[in-house]
C-alpha cells in the first residue's frame, strides 16, 4: 500500500466534504435540533406523563387546587391537568389520543371517561379510583426508596442521537457516494491509475471517520453547554467507544458501495437497513418488554452494541473493561465487513 496515495484520496475526499457547505452544515445542524426539541419537550420540570380533560372549566388560567374533583387524585403526581369548556369537546380530544382520561368536575359521584385502546387510560383510570379509597393500612405494605444520580430522559437519549447521526452519515457518506463515483465514471478513471482498489476503499473509511469524530466532537460540546449532560464513566472511553462504533459503520458502508450504479437502487437499499437498524438499536426508546424474537434480531446491527456500550459508560460509569463485549463484536463486525466489501468491490460493475 502506497501512502502517499492513500493520503491524496483522504485529503480529496475531506476536501470535497468541507466544500459542500449545505451537507456540511446539516450533518452538525441535524442533531443539534433534534436534541434541542427533546430537550425542551422533555427536559423540563412542567412535563407530565398523563393529561387528564375536566370540564366545565375555562381553557385558560386553570388553578388545580380550584377543581372541584377528588382532593386525593388532584395532588397526584406525574398528571396534567387541561380544562375544556364543555364534555362534546373533550370527548373529541380523547378519542384522537390527545388526552388520557376526562373528568366531569362536581360533586359525587363522579363521572369519567375512558379510550379502551389508550394504553395509558387504563393505568390512569385505576390511579383515580385509588384516589377515592382511604389509604391502605401501614402494617399491609412497606415502603424502601434507592438513592442515586437521576438519569434523565435527555441523558439517555442523546447517545442515541449521536449514533444515529454516524450511521447515516456512514452509510450515505461512503454507501451512496462511492456508487455515485461509479455512476459518473469517476471510478472508472481512478482504475487507470496506480491507485489500488484497497488504497481508495481505504481512505473513504478513513475520511470518513475522521469526519464522523469531528462531527461527534463539535456536536457534543455545544449541545453539552446548553443542556449539561451528565457523564458517569470517562470520557476518554467515551470517546473510544464511539471511534470503534464509527469503524463498523463506516465498514458496513464499504459492503453498500462495493457494488451498484444505480443512485436508486442504492437508496433503497440504504433506507431498508438505515431505518431498521435505527428503531431496533434502541435509538429513540428501550426494546425492554418487546418479544425476544425482536430483541434477538436487534444484534446483529452494529448500532446496537454501540448505543449499549456508550450508555453504559455515560449512564452508569462503566469502563472499557466493562464495556468490552460490545467492542469485541463491532471489532469483528468491522472485520467481517471488510473482508465482504474487499471481496465484492468493483471499479465499474
């Protein structure tokens, strides 16, 4: 392998990348909003997890403590309370989804209603019934609390954006440009030069992570002045385990532009992995509770043990040493990646 060859191509390929400023600025710009609108959806204080319609009352200036409904299920916690000025109105809003459960304010006894297909009517209809008993006896249940760092939601997502982020810029940033290479004859032209097939599928990863870490770098810092996020473990090892979770993308990217000149073929192939792989590795939300079935396909994505690993370590301290079972599968994913993409690569075909 010639290395001054391979140092031409990276440096033409992080040049071409920097030039194309509305790419470039997205591939920052994107995650920061996404973050952002999670941040002030999710970050605050005033979120609740139910939303609960009374009426008659006045849309506006709502006062909880001047509801005329039960003393108990107005102080619970985790519950939104929205006024609607008659029951025609909140009925049509709980049965589109946009509130769990509707109340007619007034004196006992009470009347209520529910969507049978909203999962969350059911839990807040027994939480409103719980509310009109006395409380239970001391000696028939005992309370034990746990101590420790509360993690927010933003906390556990942001790992999932940054991932997710990295495999598509992965994907379509080495996928999708390389067969568009070949479609111009770009590659074509490479061929009739000394420059190898490894040396040039060499430096698209390689530029490619150097990309996917500045772009980590960068995105990170500013979303961190901004929401503060809390690490556990190091960052040091953070930043290791996203450098070998981009090397398996960045692979993975290799195999897609092995072969192919059609822009749309390719398009499709990269949507029938990217967005798959994004739902099934826990991006946006946990598979916890989902059949095992799904939970078993889930592992063979790359994305997967990158998000398992980085969570880890952001989210509950753990080390490379803890860490390591996932690193060892997207180093041989990395690995087998490679060996397909080297084996399938063409110039032309």
């Amino acid at each position: 392998m010639n290395l001054k060859r391979l140092w031409i191509m990276i440096i033409a390929r992080n040049r071409e990348f920097f030039r194309d400023r509305a790419a470039f600025g997205w591939n920052f710009l994107f995650p920061f909003l996404i973050v952002a609108g999670f941040g002030l959806i999710f970050g605050g204080e005033a979120h609740r997890t139910f939303k609960v319609g009374v009426f008659p009352h006045a849309t506006n200036g709502m006062v909880v403590d001047a509801l005329n409904i039960p003393e108990g299920f107005k102080r619970t916690e985790q519950v939104e309370f929205i006024g609607f000025e008659d029951r025609r109105t909140g009925l049509n809003r709980l049965a589109h989804h946009k509130i769990d459960f509707l109340l007619e304010a007034g004196p006992p006894p009470h009347r209520y209603w529910v969507n049978d297909t909203a999962p969350k009517g059911y839990i807040i209809e027994r939480l409103f019934a719980a509310s009109l008993c006395p409380p239970p006896a001391a000696h028939l249940a005992t309370r034990g609390t746990i101590h420790g760092t509360p993690i927010r939601y933003l906390d556990w997502l942001f790992p999932g954006i940054l991932g997710m982020n990295m495999m598509f810029s992965a994907l379509w940033g080495v996928g999708y440009a390389v067969v568009r290479y070949r479609k111009n004859g770009v590659l074509r032209r490479l061929k009739a030069t000394p420059l190898t097939a490894f040396e040039y599928l060499s430096a698209q990863m390689v530029s490619r992570i150097f990309l996917l870490m500045f772009t980590l770098v960068v995105v990170w810092t500013g979303c961190d002045l901004l929401f503060d996020f809390q690490v556990q473990g190091r960052y040091f090892d953070l930043l290791i385990v996203f450098f070998v979770g981009s090397l398996s993308l960045a692979a993975l990217g290799l195999i897609l532009a092995a072969r192919g000149t059609s822009e749309e073929f390719t398009t499709g192939v990269l949507n029938f992995i990217s967005w798959p792989m994004m739902f099934l590795s826990e991006v946006w939300f946990s598979l916890e509770g989902a059949p095992a079935w799904v939970r078993a396909s889930a592992n063979i994505f790359p994305l997967k043990h990158l998000l398992d690993a980085a969570r880890a370590v952001m989210n509950d301290g753990a080390t490379l040493v803890d860490v390591s079972p996932q690193l060892g599968l997207l180093a041989a994913m990395t690995l087998l990646f490679l060996i397909v993409s080297a084996a399938l690569f063409s110039w032309t075909k």
